[in-house]
C-alpha cells in the first residue's frame, strides 16, 4: 500500500505538471511550466485507495469502472479541497469556472478524471498482473 501510494503521488504529479504546462498555451505561455504543490502528492497518493475497488470492478465495462472512478475523484477532490481552503491552503480555484461547484470540483473535467482512474487502475492492477503472468 505504502509503495502505491508513493508511486501514485509521483504519477498524479507528473499528470499535474503536464497538464498545467499545456494549460499555459491558452495564455500563449509557450515556455509550458508546469506547476503544482506539496500538498499534491498525498492527495494524489490516495488514489492508491482505489486498489480494491479495482480488484471487485475488474469484470465491469470499461464505462462503469471509469465512471466509479471520476466520482471518487470528484469526492476526494472535494473533500481535500473544502478542507484546504477553509485553513487558506487550497493550491486550485475554480470559482471562476462555468462548471464549478464550491470553487473546488470543475464538472468538465470529468473525462480528465475519467481517464485518469482508468491509468490509475491500470497502475495498480494492470501491471501487476502482466508481472505475475509473465512469470
């Protein structure tokens, strides 16, 4: 568990830094830096939580897996950041988006968080299943 949680924060890092990088380009920033916070990795490497739920969800299509995972997400999310910005700490604000709720959760981002439980799943039981058929 401790090992998925480290490399899950390293990933949701890593996924953090690019996406921002990108993200720069709408502001014709074309240096793409990246950012994001320490407080970052732990809520990232909470997503090494979903292990289980992956393991039962292993037989279900892809769409239901993925979706499970985007509201995880979007609960963690929420959780972790009403919890930031009542003490001033909260590194993200998206009270100026259209599809925001309490300024910490953008509802369009859902297909990003889609996505990104499907790699985390991926991370946490796809690859160790190739390492115990593999040998």
């Amino acid at each position: 568990m401790i090992k998925n949680f480290f490399t899950c924060g390293t990933v949701g890092w890593c996924l953090e830094i690019l996406f921002t990088a990108c993200n720069s380009i709408k502001k014709k920033d074309y240096k793409l830096m990246g950012n994001t916070s320490l407080w970052m990795f732990p809520i990232y490497g909470m997503a090494a939580t979903l292990a289980p739920l992956s393991r039962l969800l292993k037989k279900q299509s892809l769409i239901l897996r993925g979706s499970v995972y985007t509201v995880c997400i979007f609960a963690t999310e929420f959780l972790t950041g009403s919890f930031l910005k009542k003490r001033g700490l909260c590194p993200w604000s998206y009270e100026k988006a259209k599809y925001n709720v309490a300024g910490v959760i953008r509802l369009d981002y859902a297909p990003l968080w889609f996505g990104t439980g499907l790699l985390y799943e991926f991370i946490l039981t796809g690859a160790k299943q190739k390492k115990t058929t593999a040998a």
